[in-house]
C-alpha cells in the first residue's frame, strides 16, 4: 500500500493543532467539493482524499497511530501484540527484546521480518481494516444509474451506484479495505451516500413533492401547462376553477425504486396560484365587474 501523506493533503505540518485540522478541512473541502465543480475533473479525487485525511488527523487515537507507524498504522496493535510476544520469547532465551526508538521507515521491514519473514516461525493471519467513505450526489445524479471512480489508499475504484440510493444509505464493497496480513482477507469498503435535494423538487421515500406556479387565468378557466420533472417535462391539464393548493398525483413519474428496474414512486405536484399585480386601471374595473356579477 502506498502511503499517503495525510498532513501535505490538508497542507500542515505534525505539529497541526486539532483546530488546524478541523480549519484546513473545512477550507478544503468547500474548495474542492464536486457540487461546486462540476467541471472539475479532479475535484472528486481530492475530496475524497482531504475527508480520508480529516478522518485519521481528527481521530486524536488514528492521529497518533500514523504518527508513530506511517503508513502501517492501521495494523498498530497487530505490531503491538507481535512485539510484545516476541519480546517475553526473547527475553526466555536471555536475549534484551527490542531495543525500541524505531521509527516510521522502519516498521515496514520489521513487519515483513515479523509477521512473514524468514524466520520459519508460525505465521498469523490477519484481516485488513474495513475503510469508511462518503460520496456526496444531488438528486439528479440519484435518479440514474450511473458509474463513479473512487480513490482510496491511492487505488481507483470503478463502481456503479444504482438508481434510487437513498440519503443516509450504507453500500459495502467487499474486499476493497485494508490489506490483510500474512495472507489474511482484505477488509471491506463502506461507503454512506449524502443524496442532497433538488432546489425545486424534494423526495421522501419514493415519492416526490413540488410545488407549481399557476396564473389566475389558467385557474380559473382551466387550461394546459408544461412541469420540469427529474425525468424531462410533462404536460399537464389543469381543470377550470382549480384552487390554490390543490395537489395532483402523478403516478409512476416519482423517484425510481432501489435495485427495482422500471418501478418508479409518484410525483405530487401542489398548485400555487400567483395573483397578478401592476394592472391597467381597465384590468381593474374588468375585475371590479367580475366581482359584482357573482
């Protein structure tokens, strides 16, 4: 596993303080957050590296774990175990165990040694560490399914995220975490999915909710009108004498149903009737005559 420098990612230098962390991620991630830089073609790739960063510095027990074994830090208490094992088998045989002050550059061959060396000894095996991810979608990118590559540890990871993935759903890649040791499993990939809504369209569950614009006129007489969906626009007719805040079901033009290919939710379209202002002094007095014939 290649190692990455988590302290260069957010700019620091180890003697960062957990505000510092906490300032340079948020700084970060606004900059290169995909939502706003959707031209970006980096942009995904550096957000998912600066959260993975955020994620060991701002852990003070991940901190200090990388600190001390670089990029074999999340096999520290594997290490920990493994020495102390080693240590109570050398001092049996009179030997002074290790003489400690190893450093970071140093572990990665005193690994090999100790948990798959030459030494002939009984080798343990070890599942790697499950890693955490987030990928961030707006609404839109969740109504399709479509094909994202994720960057952890270095290694690009080609997925398809499938239409209807909820905010707040878990999605587990199987063997796409840490490495295991000694032959041992890899661990697992989790990644949580933020599904922002739509500025004018809002989901829950399945279903969808807008809220439309509706002239008096078309109100009142009825007519036809044009709505955006997620889906493209569709066309609607709107009876005469419709009320403000009258809602229109419409079925099957909702979110599409998780891993259920051509199942969709409803749309419920909520009519805003819109008052007209600036009028002529002669749109008034048709108005004032309107009024009195009723």
């Amino acid at each position: 596993m290649d190692f990455i420098d988590y302290y260069k990612i957010l700019g620091l230098d180890k003697s960062a303080s957990p505000k510092d962390v906490k300032d340079a991620y948020r700084k970060l991630a606004r900059k290169y957050h995909p939502d706003l830089n959707p031209n970006n073609k980096d942009a995904k790739t550096n957000f998912q590296q600066i959260n993975e960063a955020n994620e060991v510095l701002s852990d003070p027990e991940k901190r200090k774990k990388y600190d001390r074994y670089g990029k074999d830090w999340q096999h520290a208490e594997e290490f920990e175990k493994q020495k102390q094992q080693q240590s109570q088998y050398s001092g049996s045989r009179g030997g002074g165990g290790f003489s400690g002050g190893q450093t970071a550059s140093d572990f990665s061959d005193f690994f090999e040694s100790m948990f798959g060396g030459s030494s002939g000894g009984r080798q343990t095996k070890y599942r790697g560490e499950d890693y955490t991810t987030e990928i961030h979608l707006d609404l839109i990118d969740a109504f399709k399914t479509h094909k994202q590559t994720l960057v952890v540890n270095g290694k690009n990871i080609r997925m398809t995220i499938p239409a209807g993935v909820e905010n707040g759903q878990i999605i587990k890649i199987k063997g796409h975490g840490g490495p295991g040791i000694n032959g041992g499993p890899n661990g697992d990939l989790y990644i949580t999915f933020s599904v922002a809504n739509h500025s004018d369209i809002k989901r829950l569950g399945n279903n969808l909710f807008t809220t439309v614009d509706l002239d008096i006129y078309t109100a009142v007489l009825g007519g036809e009108i044009t709505i955006d969906t997620l889906d493209g626009k569709v066309k609607l007719k709107i009876k005469p004498e419709t009320q403000n805040g009258t809602k229109v079901n419409l079925k099957g033009k909702g979110f599409p149903v998780y891993k259920n290919e051509g199942q969709f939710g409803d749309l419920q379209v909520t009519f805003s009737i819109k008052i007209p202002t600036k009028l002529t002094e002669k749109q008034k007095a048709l108005f004032e005559e309107l009024r009195n014939s009723l």
